[in-house]
C-alpha cells in the first residue's frame, strides 16, 4: 500500500519558495504588521511593537485622539452622524448607530473597536501608511468592556504625597499581596491569624485538619528564599513526576503549578521575607558538625519515646507515609532556616496555633533549653543547648541515619500494623490538637 498520488515531477514548481526578493517582501510585512511583537522569530528579537501606549489611554487629552475626517460629524452629531456603514460592525456598537455627539473618548473607543480602520475612511494613504489594527470580531458586549477598561486607565491626579509607594519592605508586601490575590493563594492558605479559608469550610476537612494545606503565617522565617523559588516554580519537587505534592505527599489536595513568571516569583520570595521582617539577601547559617557523642545524644532526642518524631513526620516509606501528618525531615536542610526551627520546637503553639505539633518538649534551666523527657546518662554533665542539639541532628540527617533510627523505633512497627489498629492510632494521635503544619 502507499499514499503516493503522482510523481514528484508532476507538482506544479515551487521556486518562489526560494525567491530572495519575495522573501524581503514577506519580511517588509511582517515588520510592517508587527508580527514580531508576539512570535518568537529568529532575526527579528529586537522588534518593538507597533500598538499606541494605552496605560493612561483614558486620560490622553481628547485633541490627541485622531477622529480624522470625523471630527466635526462626532462633534455635530444628527443625521449623518454615524461613519461606520458595514453591517456586521455597525452591530458592535454597544448603543447603536450613532445619532448624538460622540466625540469624547467613549466613542473614539467604541467605533475603534468596532471597525479598526474606520479613521482611514476618506483619506488617500500608501499601503504602507494605513492603520493596522485588525479588526478582531468583536461582540458588543466585548467592545463594551474594552471601552470601559480604556476610560478607567487613567493617569493618577492625586499628588505624589498622596499615593501610597513605601520604599521599604513595605513595598515588597504591596507588590506581593497583588501576586497572592491574583492567584486566589487565600482560598486555601492561611496568611493572617484567625483567617478562614474556602477548604475550612468544606465538610471533608471538620474532622481532618492536618489535611488542610500548611499555613503561611511564618513561612519568610520558616523557609530558606532560594527554596521557596524552586518550590513555587515546581511544587512537585520533581522533573519526571509532576502530579504529586512535593513536600507534603500525604495531603489529598495539591498545590497548582501556577506557572508563575520570573517576576512573580521573585515578588513572592520577597513578600514572605517582608512579611516575616526577613533581612536580605539572605545568608544560611553554618550548622556545626556534630561529634559523635553528639550525635548519639541527639538521636536519643530524636527517637525518645516521650517526643517520638518519626511517629508522625514522613519518611519516605509508603506504608508509613499513607498517615504521616508532617514533612519528611530529609527536606529540613535545603527548605527550613536552623533560627526557626529551633522556636519552632520550643514552643510550635506560639508560632502556629492548633498545630498538632505539641508545646512543652523543652524546658529553660540555667538559661540552657533542655528536653523535658527522660534523657539517658550520655547528657550528665552536659552544659548545652539540647534544642540547638536537635536542631544541628535536624540538618545533618542522612536518608541512612532516619532510616536507621526508624527501623529502631516503635513507629516502624506502626506502620505495619493492622489498618484498624493504624485508625485508632491516628485518631489518638489528633485527639490532643488539630490544625497547622510543619
């Protein structure tokens, strides 16, 4: 079988294609119609566009709009009053054919839109000098929102002083709080204390709020700005397995890839930086290394059945994770800054309220913050902080070591046990508190 039809020598001849004169031509057009200003055309980066500014459109003095020929008619109004004689245009016109004066910016816009090159009417013009606007097909409800943007982009009258453009961190707030409610980033996300978002609402998360995406109260002070860039870019984490959440896998709803621009990303790093009063730029903290009486001690801390971390932090295991209700601590490094985790575990209420993170795992003595539990004799005589302690294993976990530890820990029996046994553990485990997350 095949799909031939004729032999090639029976085409008609192509040597246009190759023409180098028809090729300036196309290329004269193509320049002229501004084609350039949306499509990628090699050659042709450096083309500008070819539309008028409309940014203050709407306050442009009425004598620089051109009505051309039509300048007294729009001003007289009556009878012949109306230039645009095409059906199918005359039917865009939001109010009709024209009858009244309309020569304001109302109408200039109107009968722009409707017929593009209705102000070429009457006038003698190379091809070269005509109007190039398209005339796009609009519908009168479409020409009336268009008209109606044009009249609201105006150029401020309020004096400098009046106008509120914070040169500080302020700034980066303002800027940032435009990106969040582009995005609708409320409905989902707590940013103010006491806020309600939509899933709140839902009947899905009354009895499950550890499901409920984390709350953004901190997260300038709580995530390294680099981080956070990735993150936002690609929340998935991964370049092959897009469809999953990239810190939290355990949650039922995932987070959009919004596909941000270069711009909005860099307003939002800053906005949570700003919002948290984070010094810029910002320069990571060297974790100490630890000793290995150091470590042995930390891990105790870690794996210490008084705060068990592993029973509900993530930990890459499938079976476990399926009622993990925290990130995995292998992210710790790269994503969360040392100074916050460290409040953070000191008291997580003060800095997430109904975090089921619970408060009271450290205690002050000698101006020294120490675990509360038990501890074993390794600490006697240790005059350190045991919350740096934490924090410092925190940074320095290995995929090894957390598998190590949870291998030796109760958790890891947990998360093999029966499925009746799991619920009631999870339930147990939510009774103290609900909400937030880590």
């Amino acid at each position: 079988m095949t799909q031939k039809k004729q032999e090639p020598s029976s085409y008609a001849d192509a040597a246009f294609v190759d023409d180098p004169v028809l090729k300036q031509e196309g290329k004269k057009w193509v320049r002229f119609y501004g084609c350039g200003g949306c499509h990628e055309i090699s050659g042709m980066e450096d083309e500008g566009r070819i539309g008028t500014e409309l940014t203050y459109e709407g306050s442009k003095p009425i004598e620089r709009l051109d009505f051309a020929l039509f300048t007294e008619v729009a001003q007289r109004g009556g009878k012949d009053a109306e230039p645009i004689k095409d059906k199918e245009d005359l039917a865009r016109l939001p109010d009709g054919p024209a009858k009244e004066p309309w020569y304001d910016h109302k109408g200039f816009f109107e009968h722009k839109l409707a017929e593009p090159n209705i102000y070429d009417q009457g006038k003698v013009k190379t091809e070269t000098e005509g109007l190039r606007m398209p005339n796009l097909h609009l519908t009168k409800d479409q020409v009336l929102d268009l008209t109606t943007f044009l009249l609201g982009s105006q150029e401020t009258s309020l004096p400098q002083s009046y106008q509120y453009k914070p040169g500080d961190a302020r700034h980066d707030i303002q800027e940032g709080w435009w990106v969040v409610t582009k995005y609708n980033c409320m409905a989902c996300h707590q940013f103010i204390p006491g806020q309600r978002t939509v899933l709140m609402g839902l009947p899905q998360y009354q009895d499950n709020q550890e499901q409920l995406p984390p709350k953004l109260l901190t997260e300038g002070a709580r995530v390294d700005p680099e981080w956070l860039r990735k993150f936002l870019s690609n929340p998935a984490l991964s370049a092959t397995d897009t469809n999953r959440n990239g810190v939290r896998p355990y949650l039922k709803v995932r987070m959009p890839t919004f596909s941000f621009s270069d711009n909005e990303l860099r307003k939002l790093v800053r906005f949570f930086e700003a919002l948290s009063q984070q010094p810029l730029p910002y320069i990571p903290e060297q974790v100490p290394t630890l000793s290995a009486k150091e470590s042995d001690m930390a891990r105790s801390l870690f794996s210490s059945t008084a705060a068990p971390c592993l029973k509900c932090h993530a930990t890459g295991e499938p079976s476990h994770d399926k009622i993990a209700t925290a990130p995995n601590f292998l992210l710790a490094k790269e994503r969360l800054k040392p100074d916050w985790v460290e409040r953070w575990i000191t008291d997580p209420q003060a800095v997430s309220p109904g975090t089921s993170m619970p408060s009271g795992l450290f205690k002050q003595e000698n101006n020294q913050w120490v675990f509360s539990g038990p501890t074993p004799p390794t600490f006697n005589g240790f005059a350190g902080d045991h919350r740096k302690l934490l924090t410092d294993y925190i940074f320095q976990l290995t995929p090894e070591e957390q598998k190590r530890v949870a291998s030796s820990s109760p958790r890891a029996k947990a998360a093999v046990q029966p499925s009746s046994n799991r619920k009631q553990a999870g339930l147990e485990s939510h009774h103290a508190a609900s909400g937030g997350s880590r």
